[in-house]
C-alpha cells in the first residue's frame, strides 16, 4: 500500500524512470531514510528529494531533475 506522498513521487519518476523503476527507485531512497514508502510524510519531504535528486544525477538531465526536486519539496 502506498500513501499520497508515494504516489505523487512516482508519478514525477515515471516519465523519466518508467512504471517499474519508478516504484523500486522510491523504496530504495526510502530505504536509505529507514521510512517505507507508506510512512513518508511532509518532515521526509526534503531530506528525500535531496535522495532522488543524487538518484536521478545519472541520467544527466539536470533541468528535469532539478523539477522533480523542486516538486517533491513543495508537495504537501
């Protein structure tokens, strides 16, 4: 089960990532934070997008990551 945080993260990677690795790369960030993708809440928000901004520095595309960050950070 995901929770509203989850789901608006993915749906930011999928585009970039896919469905898939998606999902898997938010459980891995979450992972790293020691929360599961269900218990992120707004206090994991920032500390997370900083995660999947490192995460996403592979695919080199430093506009799009940038966005993502910045979506991430001001979800509520």
């Amino acid at each position: 089960m995901t929770n509203h945080f989850s789901e608006q993260i993915e749906s930011l990677l999928t585009p970039l990532l896919g469905n898939f690795m998606a999902t898997m790369a938010v459980k891995s960030q979450c992972r790293s934070l020691g929360i599961t993708p269900e218990d992120i809440g707004a206090q994991h928000l920032e500390e997370l997008s900083g995660k999947v901004g490192q995460a996403l520095a592979i695919h080199g595309n430093k506009e799009e990551t940038d966005r993502i960050i910045r979506k991430i950070k001001s979800m509520r």
